[in-house]
C-alpha cells in the first residue's frame, strides 16, 4: 500500500487491475486502518477514473453474496448520496411508489455514512427486517413487490471499512459504488449521481452493459430529481437536460425538501408521504423520482405519463400496501 500511496501522492492513477486488486485487499484485511484512511481520503480530494471504479467495482461484486431476483425483471431505485443536501428519503420512498405502479424493486441500501438517516437508517426504524435469504427475499419482492438489500448482509467484505468511512464522515468513492454493486444485479436502474463528472462516469460504465438505465443528477447538486431547476437524464441512447414543467410538475425551493433533524422526524416525513398527507413539494419530489424510474423500465411511456402513474400508486394507497407488506415479511 505504501508503494501505491506514493504513487498517488504524485498524481499517477491506478490501472482497472490494480484499483481490483486494492479493493480485494481492503475486503480482506489486507491493510490497517490508517492506510484504508489515507486510501480514500485521496479520492475525496481528486477525481476518480473510469479504470479506477470500474476495478473498484469490480473488486467488490467479486467479494459480493449474489442473490438471483432475475424472474421478478427488478428495477433498483438508488443515489450515490452525499450530495450534503440532507434532504428527505427520496429515493428510498418513490421505490414503494414504484412497486405499487406493478414494477417490482430489489433496492440496494444502508446506512447514511455523510447523512443522518439513509435508507437502512429508515426501513430498519420503520419495522422492516433485513434478509439475506433468498427465500425470504423472493417472498418479500413477490408480495410486497419490493425487496430491499441491506449492503453489509451482502458485502460483509467491507466489515474492514465501515469503521474507517463512519469516522471520516464524508463522502468517498464507496458513495459511487453503492448503486453499481446491487447484489440482484438487476438490468433495471435508476441512479442518482451528486455531480455532472460522476454522471457521465456511469453513463459510460452503463452504456457498457445491457441494463436499461438512466442516471440523474441535479445541476444544482442533488443525487436525484430534486424540482429545484433542471437536471440531467443520461440513458443508453440519449442524454436530456430535463425542467421540472417537463414532468408536468412545479419548480421546488431548497427549504421544502430538507429532512428531519432526528431519524423520528424523517420516519414521520416518510409516513405522511405514503399515508398521502405530505406537503406538495414532498409529494412532487417522490413522484419526480418515482415517474423517472417507470419511465426507465419503460420508455414507452412519456414522462408525463410515468408521473401519472407514480401518482396513481401513491393516492391509491397502493404504494403503502407495498410497504406494509414489507414489513410483515
């Protein structure tokens, strides 16, 4: 590792194999904590290759526990976080809305590192229990028609760096891998990105496979489809600059989709959201999400339609149904 600091220190880049190889070695605990430190405080302070994540990812569905949900043609719904924006949960919401439209999710998640309250943060305070079964899992996505993935369970690997990513408590490239190492690998993905440089990272890495995706990203920063200007839609065939008047929705200011200061509060956001008691711009900020994600598993819809639909789960209370089934399984 020290050879490898070296080289980093003078702004040399790692090749796809060696970003693999350093990977597999911290999952295996190759390496002590301060060097792990140093590793990713590097890339906190530079940009990250396309050679570099892809190795990084590719170390890390090599370390995975897989679980095969292909019969069910899931979608993941999922930001890289830390956008430092501490919004509320989003994405994480507009996957029930998802399911409730007919779309199955096997979402991958865990708790916030540069954030108070993600995913696993809200579900696991919300009743939902977390599983690595495949039997349990199928259940749940066949029911509910949403599973959720809590990442430690399916990368226990990365044991060796969770302590390392919660003490620096910001963002690193683990943020960027999130969303690409589903353990369901399913073909389906909306992905929200926090900057332009890291959509265009995934677009490419996307475009590389034969997932049907679209990565997003708010130009004013947000790792989602924020309403709060315009934003970035890059799928396999096409890259959009999108207003929010394009999804038939309004403009949103910062304020109004700002989180709660402890996980109760974000767990009554969420709750008021399913339940159809939310603010409208909490309610507009799901149903921006959530119409994007049906739009990327069929594109045969326009995006106005895509909305209607998400708005159609979640005024019925099917959304909700979804999630209660969850939680029972």
């Amino acid at each position: 590792m020290k050879k490898i600091l070296s080289d980093l220190f003078e702004y040399k880049v790692l090749t796809k194999e060696q970003a693999k190889e350093i990977l597999i070695g911290i999952g295996t605990g190759k390496y002590s904590n301060s060097e792990i430190a140093s590793f990713l405080t590097i890339y906190a302070m530079r940009s990250i290759t396309v050679q570099e994540l892809e190795g990084f990812r590719d170390g890390l569905l090599d370390l995975c526990l897989r679980v095969d949900l292909s019969a069910y043609d899931p979608i993941d719904v999922c930001g890289t976080g830390g956008d430092g924006k501490d919004t509320f949960n989003i994405s994480t919401l507009s996957c029930f809305v998802v399911a409730g439209a007919g779309q199955r999710v096997a979402k991958h998640g865990n708790h916030g590192v540069s954030s108070l309250c993600g995913s696993s943060t809200i579900l696991e305070y919300l009743g939902v229990k977390f599983t690595n079964e495949s039997d349990r899992l199928e259940r749940q996505i066949a029911e509910a028609g949403v599973c959720f993935l809590h990442a430690p369970l399916f990368h226990p690997a990365m044991k060796n760096v969770g302590p390392v990513r919660r003490e620096l408590g910001v963002k690193t490239f683990f943020n960027m891998l999130g969303p690409m190492v589903n353990p369901a690998s399913p073909q389906k993905q909306l992905v929200g990105v926090f900057s332009l440089e890291l959509a265009r990272l995934f677009a490419y890495l996307y475009q590389q496979t034969n997932k049907s995706f679209l990565v997003v990203h708010s130009l004013d920063g947000y790792d989602e489809v924020s309403l709060t200007g315009a934003f970035k839609a890059i799928g396999p065939h096409s890259e959009q600059l999108l207003t929010p008047a394009n999804l038939g929705l309004e403009t949103l200011a910062a304020s109004q989709l700002h989180g709660g200061a402890t996980v109760a509060d974000s767990a009554a956001i969420f709750m008021n959201v399913l339940n159809d008691r939310a603010t409208s711009a909490q309610k507009q900020a799901v149903l921006a999400n959530a119409g994007m994600a049906l739009y990327c598993a069929n594109p045969m819809l326009s995006l106005v339609e895509a909305v209607a639909k998400a708005r159609e789960s979640l005024e019925s209370k099917r959304a909700l149904d979804c999630f209660n089934k969850l939680t029972s399984i």
